[in-house]
C-alpha cells in the first residue's frame, strides 16, 4: 500500500476539490490548508511539481489517520490494483512470446551467419560479398516482397538451385536475410505494439485521476448543495485550531481562520461556550448538538445549532471534531416569540380564571351583599313601619306622657335603623356602590345636632362640648349624612369609653389653600374678623362684634332697599369666606376627643379594622359591633379626607379627621337645608342662633326624663320635627341647668312648666311690652349685648346658648318695637339684623315663630299677604292647608298673568310661584314683576291686556310710599324638578329662591322664615 | 286608649300604610298631607285625593286620546299634562305614579311613542292600584272614625 500512497503524493497534482468557479474569489469559501501555493491548485499541471506536498500532507495525515478516509482510499486502491495486474499479466505473457521467437531468430542468424563466413573464407579472394550481393540484391528485393505474402515462420527455405552449389548457399543466403528481415519487421511492429500499449497504459486514468475525479463530483455535489446553505462546516484539529473551514457567511479571509481557535478569532457572548462544547465533545469522543448564542462584533447577534462530531484515529484516538453550525437566529426568534405568545397565552388564561374566581367571589358577594340588603330590608320595613306609624301618631292628639313614650319609640327606632344602614354602609363603602351625595349643610348645626343626639342617649355624667371655630363657613357643601355618621360614631364611641370628664367637638378650618387672596376682597372686614378669631373663645366679644356689625349696618342702610342690603349681606357672609361665586374647597379639621379609658399603642394598628376592638375584654365590656372606627375611616376617605387617632391610655383619645368641602356659591345659599332646624319654638330657635353665632355648645350632663319634655305648643308631627325638637330641649334643659334641676320626671314636668312660661312670658313680652329692657335702639344693643353675656358668664361658665336665648329674644323684643313703630324700618333693620347674623338662617329662624305667634294671636290685617301662583288644584290645596296651619292666609291664581293681575291689585309680600304653568309661566312673570319693580311700569304686554287694572294698581301701588311699592318682592319658586339647571334659571330669572315640589312644612317654613320679615 | 274594633282598623291601616310606603308607592309627603288634616279640615286627605282622582282620571283620559294616533301625537301637550299630572302626585305623595310620570315624560320629551304608550300603561297601572289602596285606607280610615267615634265625639264636640 505504502507504493500506492507514494503514487499519490506524487500525483499531488489533484486538480483541487473546488470549483473553479470560486477560485478567484478574494474570499473563498471553501479554505483549505493550503498555505501560499494553493492558488494555484486549480491549474492541475503545473501543480505537479509544487511543494503542496506539504500542505496535502495534512490531507494525507487526515485520510492516513482517520479510519474513514483510509478505507475509502483502500478500497478505491485495491479496485484500480486489480484491473491493472490483469493488464500487465497479458502484456508480459505476450512480451514472453515475442522475446522467444526473437531468440529463436537471432540464433538462426548467428548459424546462417557461421555457414556464411565458411563460404566468405572460401570465396574471399575471387569474389566480393558485396558485389555478389549486389546482383542478388535484385533478386533478393525481388524474393522478400513475394515472400512478404508468405508465411512468416515459413522455415524450409525452397531452394531451386543445385544443392551445395555456390547459387545453392547463395540463394539459401538471401533467403534466410529476407527471413532475418521479416522477423526484425515484425519484432519491430511488436515492439511498436508494446510501445502503444505502454503509451496506453500511461493515458489509462490512475488512480489519483479516477480518485480525483470522484472527488470532484462529490465537491462540486457539496458545493451545489451547500451554495446557498446557511452552514458554516469546519474541521479543527485536537487543539481546536481551525483546519478547514466552508463558510457561508465569510467574512474573515482564511489566513485569520486556519490554525486558529474560535476564541482568538471571534469575542464575545457565546465563543466560550462553543469552546467549551467543542472540548467537551472532544472529550467524551460522541457527537453532539447544541445551540448557541453569539453576539459577537463580527456578525451580530446570531443563534446557531451546533453539531460536533469527533473525529478519530485509527488507533481510537480523537484527532479533532468535525462542526456543523446553522444560522437558526429566525427559527429561534419564532421560538421564543412562540414561547413567549404561550405564555401569554397562559398568562391570560390564568388571569381569565383569575377573572372568573373574582367575578364568582364577586357574584357571591353580590348575593351575600343582596341577601344582606333583602334581610336588612327585611327588618328595616316593618321598623320603617314602626317608626312612620310613631310618627302618624304623633300627629293625633296626644297628651304629653303619651308623646314622650312615641319619642323614645322613635328615637330607638331611629337607632336601630341605624344600626342596619351601618351594616349596610360598610358592605356599600366595601364595594364601592356608597355614592355620596352632596348637599349644602351648616357644620355647626351638623355639630350641634350630633351633640344633642349624644345627648340625648347620654346615661353618664359627662359634659359634652361642641367648639366651631369661626372660620368654618357657615356652609359648606358636603354628604352631611356621612360626615355626621361619622361624627356621631365617633362621639358614641367616645361616650361609651369615658366614664366621667368630658367629650367633645372641635371643628375648624385648615387652609389647605391660601385664603388671604379672598380675605383681601373685603379688607374693611378683615380686621375685624381676625380680632373676631382671635377672640373666638370670647363669645361676648364675638357677639358685640357681631352686633357692632349689625348696628353699622343697619343705619348706615336705612335708606337703601332689599336689594343692596343682600348684597350687603352677601358682604357679611364674606367674613366666613363664603363670598365667592364659584365654589371653593375648604379642610375642615374636626377633632373628636374624650377623657375616656384610651387606646394602648398596641391596638392602634388595629383599631380601625373591621370587627376589631381593641381588646376582647373592652368587647366583652363594652360591646359593639366594631364596625364603627371602619365605618368612619372608610367614609373619610372615600370623602377624600383622613382620619387618624391619638390616644394616651386613662387619659383619653382625641380622633380627628380632615375633610374636603366644598364652599357654596352665595347665590344658592340658604335654599334648601336638609338640616333639621329647631324652629319649634321662641326659645329653642333663639338657642339656635346663637349657638351658630357662637360656635361652642356644651351640653350638661342631663337625665333622661327631660328629653322628653316638650312645649305642648309644638308642632311636632314627623321624625325631623322630633328631632328638632330634641335639640330644643337640651338646650332648655342646658338652660334649667343653671337652676340646677337635676332628675327626671318631676324635674321635666318642672322645667317644662318654666319653659312653658317663659315661652308664653316671651309672647307676652313681645307682644305687650313693646318697651322692655331691650327696648332701646339698636346701637344700645351693644350695651345689651355685652352686659348681659357677662353676667351670664358669670353666673354659668360656658353656657353661651342660654345667654343668647335671652339674648335673643330681646333682639326680636326690639324688632318688634321697631316694627310698630316704623313698619318699613323695622322690617329693614331686622332683616339686616337678620343678615348680620353668621348664619342668614339664624335669626329669621327665631323670628318667624314669634310671626306665627304673633298671626295666631293678632290674626288680624297687620298679618302678610301671600300670593300662590300655581295652577294644580291639588298642589293649591295642600299649599293652602299648610299655610292655614303655618298661620297664613293666602291669595291663589292659576297663572303667571293672574299673578300680575293680582299684583295690580295689591301688595304681596311673598309670592310662591309655580314655573311651569299655562297662560304664562313663573319665569315671564317673574321677568315682569322685576322689571316693574325697576322701572315702576309695566311692560307692554301686560299693559296692553289689562290697561284699565294697570293704571288704578299704578296709582294704589304708588300712591302711598312709591318707595315700598318698588321695593323687591321675594319671589319663591316652586319647581318639580329641584335640579341645579332649573334652580339656577329661577334665580337667573329674578326669583330668590325655590322651593322643590312636593312643597313640605319644613320647606315653607324656612322660605318664610327667610323672606318674611317680622 | 281606642276601641277595640278601632284599634283593629287603626293596626290595619297602618300596616296598609307600611305596605305602601314600604312598596314605594307612598312617600313622606303624603304625611305631610296627613298633617294638614286637624280638627278644622277633618277630611281634608280624602278630600285632596279625590280632587287628585278626579284630575288624574281627566289627565289619564286625555293623555290616552293624545296617545290615540300615532303621527299626530302633540308631545307638548303631553308634557304638560303630565307636569300637571306630576305636580298633584308629588303634592299628594304618589311616589311611584310620579316616577312613573317621569319615565313617560322623558319618553315624550324624545318624541318616543312606543315608549310613551308603556308608560302609559304602567301609569294607569300604577295610579289604579293607587286608587285601590287608598280607597282602601280611606274606607278603613271611615270605619276607624266611626268606631272611635264613640270616644272621641264627645271630646271633640
């Protein structure tokens, strides 16, 4: 074999395996290890002599060394070997045939030859062989052409001539040269023939040639195969250093690749790992796959799939590893986006399961929630039913023990109601159905009334305090509902954890916004109310600034009409910032503080969960649902506000929460309050006030059975009325106090026959002694004011309520006077009077009792003339009947044009009218009547329909005091639809303000209270 | 405190008055109403309501010819009857006839016929079972007075 291989390094021509096609390429492809001269390779001759030896030597080692390519090689060798022995077996056996006859014929030449120099010694002297030959010659050339024909190896030479003679030998002489020559000829022609053979035999294909061939078609099969493949394939030999590399990508020249690793040709992400996989499978000796990540700065970031196969010796030695890599970046992107998509995919699905448990809890929660609502429901209607049949039942006639049990049944409905809206509100507030509901509210009566309520159910010696600082406005917007939720839940909770000291309401403002732009609006005020803040503990200052105010007021307006002195009001309102016309946020700070047991620090945290109490033994002692902290906290913060709690065990805890309120536009202001007012009698109104003025209530410890006391004068038929009523009481009772009464029954019975008298001593005052102590001007109120709130003071520490009551009645005691004296300006100055009060409902919420009083008592034509402007029967009918029982006496017209006929006629002092009616509506009338009241005559449109009623109301309305005639009339609106829009539209169309349909008591009570003065 | 029958009669009446107020049908109005009644006007419930039958039966009747034809329905009209409609029921404390009457009014306000035909219908549902109950309450409320006449007839006189 060793022959064979030395053949084939000679052959080393080996017309290369690639392509031609590729060789001029400056980066091949294919890179052989070929060092310098492998350029050339593709020239197959000129090859031959190059030093390639060497590079081929690694080929050779290659096919030497690895079993695959030697027994390829083998097998192609043996191949060749036979059919070529068989060629040189018959070449030889007939070289063999020839060599013989050849010898054969030489040794006849060599005898003929010894014949012939037996007869040149004979005949050497006479004759020359040449010359004989030279006759012959002729003969000769003659004989061999004839005997051409014949057969060669004809050996019996005829001879004709005499045997033994000289032309015997002769001829026998010639005729063994032309047989000489014929064997020579023929000899020649197998030597010719050998020679063609042998020349044959070198065209013959070699085994290199075929091998090469075969090669070749393999190449270029690759190569075909691989053109366009996105392969890279390589040999490295045992220390990883390139060999051979076919790249599809080239973009290195292959003298940076050959002989080196991957690692001194490439960097980064991935080289590594290559490296690694490739000793790995280098070293185990099984081919492996893997796929690797590159990022490299040579090609980017590339995923290729690796496939390593170790190649070995015979001997079984690895001698290097066969690569493979495939450029499968795409492949693996759609992968990972695939996995990425399913995971999505997952993801989603577990969400939607997730979705699908939420919406099942839910659902389940609806239920619980619904079953919760249809169970409160359940026990909330016949306690709805209880509670409104209690108060049907105050409507009948009732004597006073029997309205005292109907209030505690009321007052302990109420509370039970309560207790199920909690449970109720929490589930609401949980799941984000609670809305609240914005309505305009006084927080100092929402104080004051939630005191009361505390009050009310009070069984402990405790003081409750209740302290409005004089910079929360007068109102505000906000869900009252909640806020005095809150504040009640918290004031019962501070009651039930003290046992003895005091709890307490501190409300006040905190800017969160700088109030100085709106303060500087008004600076004439300014001054006076920070001197109003500063003194805010001293109520009297703050009453004689009040006062001081209303005095100035009042005579520096004397001459203006109602108009200016609203606006003048409006200035006033100013002081509690409530002059703009756009609605503006105010914090209010309200601090809930007791000097109860306390909390441990330890169960803060917990204090405001759900259904936590501090600890199980303040449970087990105290009860309670421990809804309430949760309640409030989650009602403060859906308000946008916070609640927070400091507390000092044995001392007390002092909850406070900041809220967001809105501060009403003035325009809207004092049109509808959902607040309950006392407004049941003289005294307890006059309390009202004055408690709003002050800002500070304080509620004495009081016993049970005067709650229940009430004025059998009062009107108290429904809940609201109850309630208002209850206020009264405990600020009469705050008011016996100072007589120190101190229990129940008898005590109420006695207070109730004082408060009786003073409330008929109050009428009678009123209206018999026109000229009491108070009597004086308005200005010597001052003096009144000052001088009997420190006596008062004196005698009772902190109980400005019940001096204002008396406070109070002397002012409406002095309005009255004015009032006879001077109708007009009586009216004025209490109106203003009215206005000068913080609260614009204060006052006239005192006052118009003392009217109604005064129309039951007098009924007589000094009472006001209302006119009712509306064109429902039904709704004249109840309207009618309220203010029969109110005390009034109205005129009724079905229409707008009716109305004005009626003003025509004579003077109203109030009219309610209706916005939607036929003929003509609220709005025009309302348009018309203002715009007479501006100009003093009457628009055309109705001039020209009743000219005659116009020209003698003209003269009898301006006949007397053209002055009042024009004065503005109020005008109250009476809409079925109570929206902002439609609110807005009566105001905008010259109407005060508006009632909402259904009109109740409570409604006609305030707007008269309001707009008639008294 | 009242008779035996009246006590009876005043039980059945309130629970008859819980019912309603409880389906909604009354509101607090309707106390109102009742509070107005006293010893000057002691019928003055019974007589606001069938002044407030009266009415509405006129109203409904119109309401049911406006509603007659289909292309030419005088919406406006409609609306004002039934503001008028919604006025009574509100000043009376007719709760759901009123919400109903809202419901028919926006229908009408958007020209709807169909939907002003329903409400229609449950309109004059609503005002009969109305009228049923009441009627109810008022007999109840009749007999109530004549059992407790008894007691309180002299009182009063």
């Amino acid at each position: 074999m060793g022959g064979e291989f030395t053949e084939e390094a000679d052959m080393e021509v080996l017309p290369s395996m690639w392509p031609e096609d590729i060789g001029s390429e400056a980066r091949k492809q294919f890179n052989m290890e070929q060092p310098g001269a492998n350029r050339d390779m593709l020239e197959d001759v000129t090859i031959k002599e190059d030093p390639s030896v060497v590079d081929f030597k690694r080929l050779l080692e290659l096919t030497n060394y690895s079993e695959k390519g030697s027994s390829q090689l083998t097998y192609l060798v043996k191949h060749w070997e036979y059919r070529h022995t068989n060629a040189v077996r018959l070449l030889n056996e007939e070289l063999n045939i020839l060599s013989k006859q050849r010898q054969e014929v030489e040794l006849k030449k060599l005898e003929i030859l010894e014949e012939h120099r037996f007869e040149d010694d004979k005949h050497a002297g006479s004759k020359r062989p040449v010359s004989i030959l030279e006759e012959a010659c002729d003969v000769w050339g003659r004989v061999p052409r004839k005997r051409n024909d014949v057969a060669a190896y004809n050996r019996n030479l005829d001879i004709d001539a005499e045997y033994d003679t000289a032309m015997y030998w002769k001829q026998r002489a010639l005729q063994l040269e032309k047989m000489l020559q014929e064997t020579i000829k023929r000899e020649d022609a197998l030597m010719q023939k050998l020679l063609e053979n042998i020349k044959n035999l070198e065209t013959q294909s070699s085994p290199v040639e075929e091998l090469s061939q075969i090669l070749k078609r393999a190449d270029n099969f690759l190569h075909f195969i691989l053109q366009t493949a996105p392969v890279v394939i390589g040999h490295q030999d045992k220390e990883l250093r390139y060999r051979f590399i076919y790249n599809h990508f080239p973009r290195l020249e292959e003298e940076d690749i050959i002989g080196k690793t991957d690692e001194e040709i490439f960097s980064g992400a991935g080289v590594k790992e290559i490296q690694d996989f490739k000793r790995e499978v280098l070293e185990r000796g099984s081919p492996a796959k893997r796929e690797i990540k590159f990022d490299t700065p040579l090609f980017g970031s590339k995923t290729f799939l690796i496939y390593v196969e170790p190649v070995f010796s015979k001997a079984g030695d690895t001698i290097g590893v066969n690569y493979m890599g495939m450029d499968v970046t795409d492949q693996v992107a759609r992968r990972e986006r695939m996995a990425k998509l399913r995971e999505e995919i997952a993801v989603q699905k577990a969400k939607e399961t997730e979705l699908n448990k939420t919406i099942h809890i839910t659902e389940e929660t609806m239920r619980a929630k619904q079953m919760l609502a249809t169970m409160s429901h359940e026990i909330r209607s016949p306690l709805t039913g209880v509670v409104g049949m209690a108060e049907i039942l105050g409507t009948t006639k009732l004597d006073r023990e029997q309205r005292q049990l109907l209030d505690v049944m009321l007052s302990s409905g109420d509370l039970v109601l309560q207790l199920i809206n909690d449970i109720l509100d929490l589930s609401k507030v949980e799941s984000g159905a609670m809305k609240l509901e914005d309505t305009k509210f006084r927080p100092r009566e929402v104080v004051r009334h939630v005191l009361q309520t505390a009050a009310a159910s009070l069984k402990k010696e405790l003081m409750l305090e209740g302290h409005v600082a004089d910079d929360v406005p007068v109102e505000v917007i906000g869900d009252v509902l909640r806020i005095r939720q809150i504040l009640t839940n918290l004031i019962s909770n501070a009651i039930k954890f003290t046992h003895e000291g005091k709890v307490g309401i501190n409300l006040h403002a905190v800017s969160k916004q700088c109030p100085g732009c709106q303060e500087r609006h008004n600076q004439g005020l300014t001054a006076a109310l920070q001197s109003t803040r500063l003194a805010k503990e001293n109520s009297s200052e703050t009453q004689s600034y009040i006062d001081r105010e209303s005095s100035h007021c009042s005579t520096c307006q004397n001459n203006l009409d109602q108009n200016s002195t609203e606006k003048h009001h409006l200035t006033n309102e100013d002081t509690e910032k409530h002059n703009q016309q756009y609605e503006k946020i105010v914090w209010l700070r309200c601090e809930v503080y007791d000097t109860g047991i306390g909390i441990p620090e330890k169960a803060l945290p917990s204090l405001f969960k759900k259904y936590m109490q501090a600890s199980a033994d303040h449970a087990r002692k105290y009860g309670g649902t421990g809804l309430g902290l949760a309640i409030c906290k989650q009602l403060v913060e859906l308000m946008g506000g916070n609640l927070t709690v400091t507390s000092k065990e044995h001392c007390g805890s002092t909850f406070t929460f900041v809220l967001p309120c809105k501060v009403p536009s003035k325009r809207e202001n004092s049109d509808d309050h959902d607040e309950n007012e006392a407004i049941s009698d003289s005294e307890i109104t006059a309390d009202s006030s004055s408690d709003e003025i002050n800002g500070s209530f304080v509620f004495k410890p009081l016993t049970r059975g005067t709650l229940f006391s009430s004025d059998g004068s009062m009107v108290c038929k429904t809940k609201l009325f109850g309630s208002s009523m209850l206020d009264a009481l405990h600020i009469s009772n705050g008011l016996s106090e100072s007589d120190s009464y101190s229990s129940n029954d008898c005590t109420s019975r006695k207070r109730l026959s004082s408060d009786r008298v003073s409330a008929i001593s109050d009428a009678k005052k009123m209206q018999a002694e026109p000229k009491g102590p108070a009597q004086q001007s308005l200005g010597h109120n001052v003096n009144d004011f000052g001088r009997i709130n420190k006596r008062d003071e004196g005698c009772q520490d902190s109980t400005n309520g019940f001096v204002m009551h008396k406070f109070d009645s002397s002012i409406m005691d002095s309005s009255r006077t004015q009032r006879n004296t001077g109708l007009q300006q009586g009216k004025m100055a209490s109106s203003e009077r009215a206005n000068m009060a913080e609260s614009v409902k204060s006052l006239p919420t005192c006052q118009s009792p003392t009217h109604e009083k005064e129309d039951t008592c007098m009924s007589d034509g000094s009472s006001f003339k209302i006119l009712l402007v509306e064109d429902n029967k039904i709704n004249v009918m109840v309207a009618q009947s309220m203010m029969r029982q109110l005390g009034h006496r109205i005129d009724v017209v079905n229409n707008g044009l009716e109305a004005i006929r009626a003003l025509q006629r004579s003077h109203y002092d109030l009219i309610f009218m209706d916005v939607c009616m036929p003929v003509m509506d609220g709005m025009q009338a309302t348009r018309l009547i203002r715009s007479f009241e501006e100009n003093g005559y009457w628009d055309a449109s109705v001039t020209n329909g009743n000219d005659h009623t116009m020209t003698s109301s003209d003269s009898l309305t301006h006949g007397p005091d053209a002055g009042q005639s024009r004065k503005r009339i109020p005008i109250i609106a009476m809409t079925a639809n109570s929206l902002a829009e439609s609110a807005a539209d009566c105001l905008a169309n010259g109407m005060d303000s508006f009632v909402s349909k259904p009109v109740t008591f409570q409604n006609l009570k305030q707007c008269l209270k309001q707009y008639l003065p008294c | 405190m009242l008779g035996l029958g009246a006590a009876r009669l005043e039980a059945d009446m309130n629970r008859l008055m819980a019912l309603l107020f409880h389906q909604g049908v009354l509101d607090e109005q309707f106390m109102q109403l009742q509070q107005l009644q006293d010893e000057s006007s002691p019928n003055f419930v019974s007589e606001v309501i069938s002044i407030y039958f009266r009415e509405s039966e006129k109203l409904l009747k119109n309401l049911r010819s406006l509603l007659a034809d289909r292309e030419c329905t005088d919406y406006t009209k409609i609306g004002i009857h039934l503001n008028q409609l919604m006025g009574s029921s509100s000043s009376i404390g007719a709760k759901r006839v009123r919400t109903v009457c809202l419901a028919f009014r926006a229908a009408s306000e958007h020209s709807n016929w169909s939907g002003c035909l329903r409400s229609l219908e449950v309109l004059e549902h609503e005002y009969c079972y109305l009228k049923t109950k009441l009627h109810e309450l008022f007999q109840m409320e009749q007999h109530r007075v004549m059992a407790a006449g008894a007691r309180y007839h002299p009182a009063l006189s």
